[in-house]
C-alpha cells in the first residue's frame, strides 16, 4: 500500500555495478562526487520532501556567486563546505597555490580593466 508516495529507498539511475570510487593511483574518482550528490539529492527529496534538495541547491548556487576583486584569488571554501568537498585533498590544494604561480597580477590594472577604464 503506497499510497501514490514514491519508494523511500534510492535505486540507481543504471543498473551497473560500481567497483569503487577510488579511480587509478588510489585517488578519487570525480565522477563518484556526482553519483553520490544525485543519490543524496534523491533520497532527501524522498525522506523530507521538494523543499529540502532545492534550498541546498539554491545555496550552493548562492555560494559560488560570492565575489572578490578581480585580482584575488577565491578559495570558495563555503561551496566546498556545502557540497562536502573540503575534506578531499586533491591534486589542486597541493600544486596550484597563488604562490606557486608564475605572474602576480597587478591589481589596479586588474581593476581599471574590469571598470573600462583601460
């Protein structure tokens, strides 16, 4: 007796079995973040309703649109928060710091750009 109410448990999209989310050289496979975002999304849409998956989503959103000036780098640590990502050390948190780049910006000429002034 259902009710019309959709299953409480989450069944994947594919019928596939997933050997695991570690991809080659022990690291993290990016497309299992995707996988498992869309099965949370489900089962919280199944478990709390409509409301719930869309208020994450609108977060998130809100969350990668938080600017600086055009010549400081963004961390976006509260998108990595919200999407659980912060706690992953990838290839980018060890080899792409600012320090390491080659050019430094000039900020006003960054900013004279971004105005139309040059």
């Amino acid at each position: 007796m259902s009710f019309g109410l959709p299953s409480v448990k989450v069944k994947p999209e594919h019928e596939t079995e997933i050997a695991g989310h570690e991809g080659s050289f022990g690291l993290p496979n990016p497309m299992y973040h995707l996988n498992e975002e869309k099965m949370n999304m489900a089962m919280l849409r199944n478990i709390q309703g409509l409301h719930a998956p869309m208020k994450l989503s609108l977060e998130r959103k809100f969350a990668s649109k938080i600017g600086r000036l055009p010549f400081l780098p963004s961390s976006n640590l509260q998108h990595d928060v919200l999407t659980g990502r912060y706690l992953d050390i990838g290839f980018e948190d060890i080899l792409n710091t600012p320090e390491l780049r080659e050019v430094a910006p000039q900020p006003h000429a960054f900013v004279e750009r971004s105005l139309g002034i040059l």
